[in-house]
C-alpha cells in the first residue's frame, strides 16, 4: 500500500496534504469521531467500559457475547480509525485480562473478523499502535482546549496523562515537519536563507518536544506505568508470555506475531532521522524498518519520500556555508538530547520501577485499579515493541550524535 514503491521517477515535491498530514496537528488525526454510528454501539458499550470490565475480570465474557457485526457501515477513514481503536483497544484487554500468565492463543471471530477487516482497510496491523493509543484517542474536554482520551484501559489518571504527553509530544513536531518541507523545497535550487530559517525551526521544533516529554513526570506514576500500564501495550512478537502469537479466528488457523505498541511508530522521529541523513546501525535499522509497518501507509510513504529527495547532508556540506553547517548541527544535536532524554524516562519509568515493584515496595496508587496479580516480568529488558530496550535507545542516540557535521 505504500505510494510508489519500487519506482525510479523523479520524487514529487514534499506536500503535507499528500501524505494526510495537516497543517495543525502533523501526524495526528485532526478532530477524531468519539462515536461510531449505531449498528456498532455493542462495541462502542464495551469499548467505555474498558477499565471496569478488565479490572471485574469480566472483559472476555462480555467479548463472548458480543454480535458478529459487519464492517460494512463504516464509512471514511474517520470511522475506519475509531472502529480500529476501538477494536485495538478491546483486543489488548482481551489478552492481557489475567495478566502474563492467563493469556490465551485464540481471539475469537466476532472481535477478529471486524478488527482484520478494519485493518486491512487502513492498511495498518491487527493490533494497537501508536497510530491508534495516540494519534487517533483524543478529544476536547472543553471550549479551554483541554483534552482526553476517546478510550481508555486500567491505569486511571496516569494512562491518561501518558497517552495525552505523547500526544503533546507530537503536536510539538508539527512546525519540524513544516520545516522539512520547506527546507526541501529551499534545497532545489538552493535558497540558502530560507534553509536556514527552516533549520533553526526543526531545531527549536525538537527542543519544545524534549520539553513536553518532561511532563511526562508531572501526570505518570511510574509504579503504575510498570504495573498495570504496560502489559495492555504488550504485543505477542518476541514476547516470552505469547511465543506462539495468536490465531485470530475466522481469519488464519494460524497463528501471527505482531509487535506491541512502541514509540519507534512514531513516524516523527523516522522523518527527522532521514531528513539528517542519520544512519543506524544494522539491527537497529531492521527494527525501525519494520515499526514503520505500524504507521498509516500515508505517512509511511512521506517518510520514503523524504529519503528519496535530494539528500540536505550534501547540500550543506557542498554549500561550504558555516551558517548552515552550524544549523543542521544543531538539529542532530537536539535530537541526539531528545534520544537522550528518552533513555532517562525509560530509565525511571521502567528499571527503577521494575526493582521497587521486586522489592515490593511499589504500591500503584493514582485510583489506576487491581493490576495483574504480579508486575509483568516477560518484558522486563525489552520495550513493548519486543527490542532490547537499553541497547537499542543508547545505539540510535549514538548513531545520532555520529550525524554531526566536522566543521
């Protein structure tokens, strides 16, 4: 589904407006519907109920009882992406209900016949990403601006403030990703102001991202986060609690092997690392590469675009300016910081709290609900995607700082 793959043609210019991204919000999807329209109200009565189903135990029954219900009264990708949350988000509480060691290997056809169908749709995976925990799960609270969540799962206020900092994350890229289109087009011929502005921009734009990152500490409880947040965006590829993968019934008598939700799927950090030529090491690329089947193929395909246009690297560096020089090495310095700063969430979100909840002395608080009898322990050193977490955060922050430009 990808746009013009395996082509040779001369790139069309970068437009945001190709690839359904949007002026205001980049990679998120503008105003997302909160409500499906009414043959789907069984899923969308689950759906709310999320938390309380999972933490009474009663998800799966409530699954069991569910109609069969056609995908064809869907129309748009608005309903498509609601309809894939939706579904997504059922999926993990039907998983992970009983925690790592109550898993189960069959999702059964009223859930996996609708979530294949909407998937294949959209041409995103079976299973919940970040194209649908973030992207797709907000909505205005009121006239204020302030925001929630469409749907939620057991961690009470700090799911909600991990989905809605991601979000923030994310928003705070848009001018970056404007600033890669306009850098690009700067490029052919060279425009060396405007280049310039557009880099001094995607610097900034990468600051005011590590800056919403650190709100993450203000709204997330990491003993919650470890406990009760993170197995729901546990995936079953590479993961020990589901070596076999799952069969979704009516779909496949065999089983299949999707990643968990990760931030690797966030097609922000994918551009910037083309747009400045950063190159990673082998088994980080092959990770990357393949998250990049969990993004929306429109914004797949923007990043592919940007690989394919002239590359700014060269031009900066056949431009013998020591303006630009200086620029571009301040946007892979910004980013190299962010990645850094990723490291220290990851660190305190997930090693820190991994060894207090051994040590028993983690309580989740925070109104978060019963967590799985026991804190997961299958990921303990892999992020939910399945990487090795510590080893592929530092070796993609190193290969960053190595994009540096010798001036």
């Amino acid at each position: 589904m990808e746009t013009g793959e395996g082509t040779e043609e001369t790139p069309l210019p970068l437009a945001l407006t190709r690839f359904q991204l949007s002026e205001e919000y980049g990679f998120l999807l503008p105003d997302p519907l909160t409500e499906l329209p009414a043959p789907y109200g069984p899923w969308m009565e689950i759906a709310h109920d999320l938390p309380q189903l999972i933490a009474s135990r009663r998800l799966r029954s409530q699954v069991h009882q569910m109609p069969q219900l056609s995908t064809r009264h869907l129309r748009g990708r608005e309903e498509l992406h609601l309809a894939h949350l939706v579904l997504s988000f059922i999926t993990m509480g039907y998983i992970w209900q009983e925690g790592e060691e109550g898993t189960v290997k069959v999702l059964p056809r009223n859930l996996a016949i609708p979530f294949w169908e909407v998937s294949q749709a959209l041409g995103l995976p079976p299973i919940l990403s970040h194209a649908d925990f973030v992207l797709a799960n907000w909505r205005r609270k009121d006239p204020n601006g302030n925001l929630d969540t469409i749907i939620s799962l057991p961690g009470g206020e700090s799911l909600r403030g991990f989905i809605l900092v991601t979000l923030l994350v994310e928003k705070a890229a848009v001018p970056g990703i404007k600033a890669i289109v306009r850098a690009a087009r700067a490029m052919l011929p060279l425009d060396e102001e405007t280049l310039h502005q557009a880099l001094q921009e995607l610097a900034e734009a990468i600051g005011d991202m590590s800056e919403a990152l650190k709100r993450m500490h203000d709204y997330v409880d990491p003993a919650v986060f470890y406990a009760v947040i993170r197995i729901f965006l546990s995936g079953w590829k590479d993961n020990p609690a589901m070596p076999q993968g799952l069969v979704y019934e009516g779909v496949s008598e065999e089983p299949m092997a999707y990643s968990g939700g990760s931030a690797a799927q966030s097609t922000v950090l994918h551009a910037f690392d083309e747009f400045l030529g950063i190159r990673h090491s082998g088994e980080s690329t092959a990770f990357l590469h393949r998250m990049r089947d969990y993004m929306p193929p429109p914004h797949r395909a923007f990043v592919e675009g940007i690989r394919r246009a002239p590359s700014l690297k060269q031009h900066v560096l056949s431009s013998g300016d020591p303006r630009l020089c200086a620029a571009f090495n301040r946007c892979v310095s910004a980013l190299a910081d962010f990645r850094s700063y990723h490291i220290t969430i990851v660190t305190k979100y997930i090693t820190v709290a991994a060894a207090k909840a051994k040590a028993g002395r983690a309580e989740p608080g925070d109104g978060a609900g019963p967590s799985a009898r026991k804190p997961p322990s299958a990921l303990e050193t892999k992020g939910t995607g399945g990487s090795p977490i510590f080893v592929f955060l530092k070796s993609v922050r190193d290969t960053t700082r190595e994009g540096m430009i010798s001036v």
